[in-house]
C-alpha cells in the first residue's frame, strides 16, 4: 500500500514541525512486538492468580481497571493468611494483658504491612506477564512503527509498562524516563526529552497502576504526574495512538482540561485520536459512529486509519514533507535582483509590493513563500521575519497584505495563475479564510479571499481538490442568507457571488459533499448543503459535470434513506 497522507490533519501535522505535539501511547502500539494488549493481560492474569470459574468472554468488554481491582481483590482474600503468616513468623512481641492499646498499634501496622506486600506481589505476577512472544510479532509492522523515531518529540506519554518506546524506537535518541515511584521527579530537567510512563515501568513493581485502587492512589499520591499531565494537556496538541478513551486517566484529566477551558478552546483541536478498522469492525461496530459523535462532543477529532503502523508511516511521511516545505530558506538563497526576501518583508510589514521591480520567476517564488506563510505561520517569528504570531495564526490584517499581494502578481503576471504554485496558494488561503468558524470571521475573511480565489485559472483533479472541497463544505455549512444560526453577511454575499466562482470550487464542494453521504459522514441530510446544491443547480444548470454531480448526490441521498426507511421498518417489526 502507498503512503496516503491526505487523511492525517494539517494542523497535526504542522503542530508537529513546530514541536507542539505529544504522543500519548497505549497498549495497542505494542501489540505488534508481541506484547499484550490490556484484555489479554488479564486472561493470562487470571490462570496465574487461580481463578478457575470465570470465562474470559464474560468479561472482555468491561472497564480493565474494574477487573484488575477484581482480580486483586480475589488475590488479597487467597493470599493475606498466608503473607500475614510469613510477616508474623520471626515477629517476637510480648503480649502484656494491661497493653491492649500497644497491641492493637502493632496489628494495624502488621495489617497495613501485609496490604503493601500483597499488591506489591500481585504487581509483580502482573508484570511477570509483561513479555513479548515472537509468535506474536509483526516484523513488518514493526518496521513502520519503529519510522516514528524521524519525529523528534519533545514529551512522550504511555500507559504501557513495557520499553518499546524507549528501547526499541528512541534508543540512542537521549529520552530519559520517568515513571510512578522512581523518586527522581524534583531532580529532573523540564528541557529534557522525556518518556513519561505514567503507569509504572515493568522493570519495578513501585508505583504501578493497574487497579482501580491504584489509580486513585496514583491521583493523591503522585500529584507531580498529574500536574504534568494537566499541563502537557493545556499547552500541547495530544494524538493518542492504541488508547481507548473509556481509561479513568483519560476522563478524569482531560475532561477536567476542557471544563477548565473550554470558554478558550473555540474551534482549536486540542486531542486527536486515532481509530482502527479493529476499533471500528472489532470493539464498537455499530455504536461506532455514535462513538465519534460523544468524543466530538469533547472536542476531540478522530483521525481513521486501517491499523497503527500504516497511520504511523504516513504520518511520519506527512511530518517530513511538511519540514521540508516549511523550510523558507531555499527560496531565499537566490543573489541579487532574484531574492525575494527584501519584497517579502514590504509585504508583510504593510508597505506593499512593487511588481515593476520583480520578474515572474520572483514573483512565483514569493507565492510559494506567502503558500508556506499561510500553511505554517510560525516560519514568520523565525529569522529573517522575527514576526510575532499567537495561537491564532496569521490574523485578518497580516493576511489582507499576503492576499493583496498575491492579486498584484497575477495582475502582472496573469499566467500565474493557470499554475498549480498559485492553487497550492488558494487552496492555503481557504484554509485561513475557515479556520475560525464565527460567522463574522467567516464572513470577513471570504471576502478578504474572494479577489484571489475568482483569478484562479488552473483546471486539475487531485489530492488537493479533497481539501479545496472540504474548505469549500466549510463556508457553505456555516453560512445561510435567512436561517437562524448561521453566518447571515457570508450567506448573502455567497448567494449574490456563487455564479463568480470558478467552477473548480464548486465541483470540488460537491465531490466533498457525495463523499460525506457516501461514507455516513452526513447523516443529517438534508442539511444546509441541500440548499447550496439548489443553488448551484440554478446557476450553473448548462455545465454538464455540475449537473451530473448533483444527481449523483441525490441518488445517494436516496440510496441512504432507503437504508434508514428499511431500518426503521425492521425496528418496528421487531418490537
């Protein structure tokens, strides 16, 4: 299979090149090295501890933590004769009649003591489990996973005690690690590259999480851990790859994070969350898109994959090509008249652009500079820009001077914009122009992009036409001339404006839309699409391809009504 990097979020991807990203690992990354994943942990857990009258498939589906507690429970009511026996044998104390309160001291900490040692040797039967098989390894998995040493992470968080992360992926990398119970968190420096194991590490049963119990001693005990991960939560961008959402850790710190934030979160991402056609076919089948639906509801966007190690070789591609066309400096290194670095600072410091001065050859290079200003805005607060830009990227009056001075060369160079460095940069514009979903902002930044996108003369189908739709999708399903809670301004100016635009965008708004129907992305059909795609048919009723491709919508339309009206139908005749 090719690398297919166009369903790996930009904004993931550019967080990433700028150091804005931390991975939060769970057990389903190491899967293929040949370690257990959580459920199978606790069924080899159980033929170890003894229990014999439970069947594996009567608990595969509940909260792990609830049944380790279980588990463990069980292993104290087995064990503590036997651990109180081996604690009391050498243990001479003279009992005095008249020191009832002296011997009852003692058998409370007899008692605390047998309760240290027994989750201490039910940690240790665990970990013991801890290995990996080689009839489970996947060495060509493992080969794609292991590529995620080419990204550079400052922080790494995992829940698994296994040193996949640390041994076979950054080894030699300089990551230091730090885990529950290892007693060196004050010593440690915050500028080190750092693999926070949060559960523990297999090597030492010292603050080890795998019950319910030990996870709420984990919340009181190591307030270090959880401030660090409330911190890397509310500064960070999280992927989470081999994590269920359903893990307490999870809940407790990042819901916290959002009813903390949530009045400053607006429309930033702040989580993603990979999801496998395991997770998908496997675990949640069909409440699967409900799924989706409850962690959208927490700002949390899902990024689907066939399995972990083809999502980690695109990303790790993605990552790569986004560094490399990040880096400004090549089209910097031009001498004399054909550096277009001294036009570049009077764009952006509001002078202007003198075109009179400048040859195409410039000029192409300065929209390719201005494409990587909008993609990756933070490239502007390094030399030789020294700008400064917040969380918010590029703002309306910065890129009023960008949008402006784009219109200026293709005003003297109108065979720009039949070039795909021109549609690379209205594709980026789009970006800018939806990036903050309020309606005025909506409105304000189409029409700040408009001029650029109606002298777009380049006709071509490809990857970038799926993000040109879905930018397009975005204006559209945010803005209507008369309905209540949407855009008003953007609505009308749309509806005074659909006939202006080239056909390039409206072709690639409905390939977006049949696209959605098609993979059960639209299930609110119709939807404020309905009423563009009216729209669209009226005003562009002679192009045959716009035609085709609404009939095309509406056939699924069709086709996904028939299924819900046939759903229904079998629902009521069951009942």
């Amino acid at each position: 299979m090719g690398i297919n990097t166009n369903k790996i979020p930009d904004k993931l991807v550019v967080d990433m090149v700028n150091g804005k990203v931390v991975p939060f690992i769970g057990a389903g990354f190491s899967r293929s090295f040949g370690y257990p994943g959580w459920m199978e942990l606790l069924k080899e857990l159980k033929n170890k501890i003894g229990i014999k009258d439970l069947d594996n498939k009567d608990f595969e589906n509940e909260d792990p933590l609830q049944i380790a507690q279980a588990f463990f429970q069980f292993y104290k009511e087995k064990n503590r004769q036997t651990t109180l026996d081996d604690i009391t044998t050498n243990l001479i104390f003279k009992q005095e009649k008249d020191n009832e309160e002296l011997r009852g001291l003692v058998e409370r900490a007899i008692n605390k003591e047998v309760d240290i040692l027994l989750e201490k040797n039910f940690s240790k039967k665990m970990l013991d489990l801890v290995k990996a098989k080689e009839e489970r390894k996947d060495w060509p998995a493992i080969e794609k996973i292991k590529k995620l040493k080419n990204i550079p992470f400052h922080y790494l968080i995992t829940t698994n005690y296994d040193k996949v992360i640390e041994n076979q992926i950054y080894s030699d990398a300089g990551y230091g690690v730090l885990y529950p119970g290892k007693g060196i968190e004050l010593d440690w420096n915050e500028h080190d590259k750092t693999v926070l194991k949060i559960h523990g590490d297999v090597e030492t049963d010292q603050g080890i999480v795998f019950t319910h119990e030990q996870y709420y001693k984990f919340m009181q005990e190591y307030g270090f851990y959880r401030n660090k991960l409330y911190t890397l939560f509310s500064t960070n961008t999280i992927l989470m790859i081999g994590y269920g959402f359903n893990d307490i850790n999870i809940h407790h710190t990042y819901f916290q994070f959002i009813k903390d934030y949530s009045e400053n979160l607006g429309h930033h991402k702040k989580m993603y969350m990979l999801l496998t056609d395991f997770d998908k076919k496997e675990k949640w089948k069909s409440y699967f898109e409900y799924y989706k639906k409850y962690l959208k509801s927490y700002n949390v966007e899902v990024i689907e994959y066939t399995d972990i190690p083809s999502f980690i070789e695109d990303l790790v591609h993605a990552f790569e090509e986004e560094k490399y066309s990040a880096n400004i400096n090549r089209l910097l290194t031009e001498t004399g008249n054909e550096n277009p670095l001294r036009p570049l600072k009077s764009i952006l410091d509001g002078t202007g652009l003198n075109t009179t001065q400048i040859n195409e050859r410039v000029s192409l290079n300065i929209i390719k500079a201005m494409t990587k200003f909008f993609r990756n805005p933070y490239i502007l607060t390094e030399q030789p820009f020294d700008l400064s830009i917040d969380e918010e990227g590029i703002d309306n009056n910065l890129a009023g001077h960008i949008l402006n001075a784009a219109l200026a060369i293709i005003s003297e160079y109108p065979q720009i914009a039949e070039k795909e460095e021109y549609f690379l940069f209205v594709v980026v514009a789009l970006k800018y122009a939806t990036a903050d979903d309020s309606w005025n902002s909506i409105y304000v930044r189409l029409v700040q992009v408009f001029p650029v996108m109606r002298q777009l003369k380049y006709e071509h189908e490809g990857s970038d036409d799926l993000k040109l739709g879905e930018y397009m999708y975005k204006i559209f399903s945010s803005s209507h001339p008369d309905k209540y809670l949407y855009g008003y301004d953007a609505g009308r100016f749309l509806n005074s404006n659909i006939s202006l635009f080239p056909k390039i965008y409206i072709k690639a708004f409905l390939e977006y839309v049949k696209k959605l129907i098609i993979e059960n992305e639209l299930s609110n059909y119709p939807s404020i699409s309905d009423y563009w795609i009216q729209q669209i048919r009226e005003k562009f009723q002679t192009d045959d391809k716009i035609i085709e491709l609404c009939e095309e919508i509406d056939s699924e339309v069709k086709k996904y009504l028939d299924i819900e009206e046939n759903f229904f139908k079998l629902q009521k005749h069951d009942r």
